[in-house]
C-alpha cells in the first residue's frame, strides 16, 4: 500500500514538472523564433498548450508555426499523463484518505494530557474500551491493516496508521503533551523500544506497559515504564484466589466493574481541590458528609500508599486520595471537585 501511495504521488510530481518545463520550453521557443517579448511568448504558449485558440500575437514564420505544432502534440502528451496520475490517486481513495489524515492530524495536535494506546490486540481492545467509557481523551497508534478496517469499522476512533516503536508515529499522536501511554505490544522488546522512546520524549508520562515473561518487567521498568502488567500472570493468580478467598475477590471485582460508565472507587487529586484545602487534613476535607463517599487509601509524594489512613492526614501537595462509595456519590465527587 505504501509503495503504492509512493508511486502515485511520484507520478503527479513528475506531471506537474512536465507541465512546467513545457511552459518553460514553449515561452523560450517563442522568444527565440518569433522574437516575442516574455510577457507576448509567455501569453502565447499558455493559448496553445491550454488548446483556447485566442489569436497569434503577431503571424508567425515556418519555423515559429512548426515549434507550435511540436508544443500542441507535447502539450495533449503531457495532459493526459496529467489526467490518468490524478485519476489513478482519487480512484485509489488516496484524496479523501489524505484528507481524512489532516483532520485526524488537527484533532489530536488539540489533545493534551491525553493517554495514548499502542496496539490494539486484545489488551489494546480492553485498555481503549475502559479509557473511552470514562470519557478519556485518547488516540490509538496501530500498523496491522485488518486491525486499521476494525477500527475504521468503529469510526469515531482517533488513531495513528503507524509503528509505535517509530519516533514519528509517537510524535503523530500528540507523545509530548501525553499524559499517559500505554503499551500492549505483543513483543516484549517492542514494548521495551516504545518506553524507551517515550520516556526520553515526555519524561512525565506515566506509561504503562505489557510483559509477557518476567524477566521483561525489570527491563522495562529500568527503561522508565512507571507500571508493567502481565496478564498471563495476573489471571492466573486471580483464578486462585477465586478459590481461595471467592467472596472477597467477587466483592473487589464489583468494586471496578460496576458500570461501562460508572465506578465505585475514585482518585483525587490534591492539587485539584480548591486551595483552602491544601495542608489541611482529611478530616477538614468532610467527603463522608458531603458527598458520601469514604477515603480508603493515601498516595504520599513519595509514591507510598497508605492503606485506610487516619483524619488526621495532612493533604500535601502531589499527594493523592483514593476514595469508595457507590456510583452516585462517586459522581456528586467529580461534580464537587
């Protein structure tokens, strides 16, 4: 496809310096023989290769009359390779598909702090599927042609035709002004080259990455993956604990799956509390009374979380709440705050 686009393209280039170099050549010819002025050749060969048939400036000798013949044959050549290049790159969609790229380019150049999905095999489907159902920001970066119709199938995905181990194909889809990346390559060292580069573009991204064998987590988590996922392994463990501890774990999965669109657990974000509560305490914060929801857990700068924190928590800076509560109080939350 892309030698094909290639080939296309080359064509209407090659038409257009054919058109050029024959105004060129025609307004030199007419200078020469006819001893016309620039302005009188230049005005002379645009009527003859454009067929108007407006009349001669001045009459013209044999040898002036023979040059047009020469122009008018070349001119009707040149046409028709000009005609057949356009005809071969709208009748091959390449118009409307580049045309369609520059808005796709335009919509997501507006994006910032948007999350970026690299793959869309299974784990992409999933990590797409839930990010779009909580009215994320997102833009798809995928190379595989029958994965491309899938998604065109789908129509109001943003999406990038393009390898995501390629610089060029990060940078297409907005990596600088990313606020996360995930990466759900089915290679490991795929995944290992997309961290690598996303990570020196944006180093406050937060990028999540797919594994497939252990010793790939501490790879990537050197290269600057802040969380690496193993699905094989996580469902593994999570069947055991199904028959382990069934009631908690069913408990816990209902906690996260409660809705397409809606949630039990929420995080927040001090620094976008209103200001008078920074420095204050949770226990100042009242979310039980305001909005119902309880806080479970305390992220510190430091990256530690505490579990079930105490009121007396001070609510500093780059710190983070993880709060509970059912799904309309978890929405009277985000229209608080």
């Amino acid at each position: 496809m892309a030698h094909i686009r290639s080939f296309i393209k080359s064509k209407i280039y090659t038409a257009l310096l054919l058109l050029l170099a024959l105004i060129s050549v025609g307004t030199a010819g007419f200078i020469l023989l006819a001893d016309y002025g620039f302005i009188d050749a230049l005005y002379m060969t645009v009527i003859t290769v454009s067929t108007v048939g407006f009349m001669e400036v001045q009459p013209l000798d044999l040898d002036a009359k023979i040059f047009t013949i020469f122009l008018i044959i070349t001119s009707v050549t040149i046409f028709g390779y000009i005609i057949s290049a356009v005809t071969d790159y709208i009748s091959n969609n390449k118009l409307m598909e580049d045309i369609k790229h520059k808005k796709v380019q335009k919509s997501i150049s507006k994006l910032k702090g948007h999350t970026i999905v690299c793959g869309y095999g299974r784990n992409g489907k999933q990590a797409l599927s839930r990010l779009r159902s909580h009215k994320k920001n997102c833009v798809l970066i995928e190379n595989d042609p029958e994965l491309i119709d899938e998604i065109e199938m789908e129509g109001d995905i943003l999406y990038i035709k393009g390898d995501a181990t390629d610089d060029e194909a990060l940078l297409a889809a907005g990596v600088e002004k990313a606020a996360n990346l995930i990466t759900t390559l089915p290679s490991d060292a795929d995944n290992l080259y997309v961290v690598l580069s996303t990570r020196q573009l944006n180093k406050d991204c937060c990028i999540v990455s797919r594994a497939s064998i252990d010793s790939s987590y501490k790879k990537l988590k050197v290269a600057g993956a802040d969380n690496v996922i193993m699905p094989d392994k996580i469902g593994g463990a999570h069947m055991a604990s199904l028959v382990i501890t069934p009631d908690i774990i069913e408990f816990i999965d209902r906690l996260s799956i409660e809705g397409e669109s809606s949630s039990n657990i929420e995080e927040l974000v001090i620094e976008d509390l209103p200001e008078e509560y920074t420095n204050k305490s949770i226990f100042d914060l009242d979310l039980r009374k305001r909005t119902g929801c309880t806080v479970i857990g305390f992220k510190t700068p430091n990256k530690d979380y505490i579990i079930n924190p105490d009121a007396s928590t001070i609510l500093v800076p780059k710190s983070k709440l993880i709060v509970i509560g059912r799904p309309e109080e978890i929405r009277k939350l985000n229209e608080l705050f």
